[in-house]
C-alpha cells in the first residue's frame, strides 16, 4: 500500500527526501504527490569566514588563496576528486603543491603544518554519513587582486567539487583582502586539526540546514583574536 506524506517545510522535506530514497531503495512504494522530486546535497561545505579565508598579495604581484574548509558528507562513499575555485575576475585559480617532506606549506604570508593542508589529499573519501574532513587549499591566481578591492574589503568567490560521478556540488562564500605581504601567525584551527576529528562519532549528525533549504548554517569559531564566524554559504548539487 502507497504510503502518503504531508506537505512540509523546506527543512523537513530535504530531511524527508533523503528518508523516501532510502524507502524506495528498500522497494517500498512511496507515494508523495503533494512533494516533487528533488536531490538532496551529497556534501556539505562550511567556509571559514574572517582572515581565515582570504585573498592577499603574493611578491609576484599575482594573487594568493587561503580557504579552510570543513565538508562533512551527507552520505557514505562519497569521494570528491577534484575542485574548482572561481572568481568574476579570475577563473584560473590553481592550487599549490607541496613536498610531503615539508612540515611546512608556505605561499606569500600564509604558512601552514602539512597535515591541515589539503591540497594534496585529493581524491577526498568520505566513509560514511557525517564523515568530516577540515582543512585549508593553498592556491595561486593568474591574476592580481583588482584595484578596486582595498585592504580589507570582501571578495565573492565560488567553491565547487565535482563527486565521483561527475555531479556538482558548489558554495558561494566570500575571501578577506589582504594586500600586505607581511608574514602573519598562523591561525590556531578552529575546530581541530585536519585529523584530529576526521570522522564524526556515529552519534552525531552533520550541520543543520538552515530552512532555506540552499543554506548552510555554521556555528561560530574562536581564534586568538577572537571570534571568527563560519559564513552561511549556499550549497547546490548539479
């Protein structure tokens, strides 16, 4: 017998969507006239905001990236092979690679132990709902950061991943201007080291979704200098 669902908020129904594939995999005849199909994000990607994530000077007079990240997967056996980051003036944002040999990755000021670098840890792999994976993406642009962004200022850019299978899955969030050149600490990590917590405990559940069902809600983060909030960035699944 179909099993019938009421109408829903957009939060519930993307809890609800992920509830009937795992019915209909099951073979359970769903019948669900009142919600279209719609695909639930396969990742969710929380961007660090403040200086944590920035774009700054590099000697060359090109641009350099700093963007940590924290994506915790809505499903098991996901695997991430490669990204793209994008700017409206830049499209050709390339990421470093560093020696294993290093315990240090440095581009311009930014400088950072091996292990939360996650340039060259792609292919990502994802074991399970809820697995976590955190860390920074060192990268280098082909072109300058634009006059009319002054120190300080926001730059929109775009963080998309491509999973296993060719599907998109993409986050608008927003870089910091830094035009000094100047050698900064690092900052402590905020929520851990890249594996210190690498798998969420089976008790726990990834990041609520905001009920702007493209929205994802971050908590706020400490560092030395105080309080530096995780942005709400978008999140779409091609």
């Amino acid at each position: 017998m179909p099993v019938r669902m009421r109408r829903l908020s957009q939060r519930k129904e993307e809890e609800e969507g992920v509830c009937l594939q795992e019915m209909q995999a099951e073979g359970i005849d769903v019948d669900n006239p009142d919600q279209s199909p719609r695909r639930v994000p396969a990742l969710n990607i929380l961007v660090v905001g403040g200086p944590a994530t920035m774009i700054f000077n590099l000697r060359s007079g090109l641009a350099g990236y700093a963007i940590w990240l924290r994506l915790v997967a809505r499903k098991s056996g996901l695997i991430l092979p490669e990204y793209e980051i994008t700017t409206k003036f830049d499209n050709q944002i390339v990421p470093e690679s560093f020696p294993r040999r290093f315990p240090l990755c440095k581009l311009g000021q930014c400088h950072y132990p091996i292990a939360e670098v996650l340039n060259d840890r792609f292919p990502l792999k994802f074991h399970r709902r809820g697995h976590m994976i955190e860390g920074v993406i060192l990268a280098t642009g082909l072109e300058p950061i634009p006059r009319q962004y002054l120190q300080g200022m926001i730059v929109p850019f775009t963080m998309a991943f491509q999973d296993q299978f060719g599907n998109e899955i993409s986050a608008e969030a927003e870089l910091s201007v830094d035009r000094s050149t100047k050698s900064r600490p690092r900052l402590p990590s905020a929520i851990g080291g890249l594996y210190d917590a690498e798998e969420v405990p089976a008790t726990s559940e990834p990041p609520a979704v905001s009920q702007n069902s493209n929205v994802v809600q971050c908590p706020t983060l400490m560092s030395s200098s105080g309080q530096n909030q995780l942005r709400k960035v978008g999140v779409e699944s091609g």
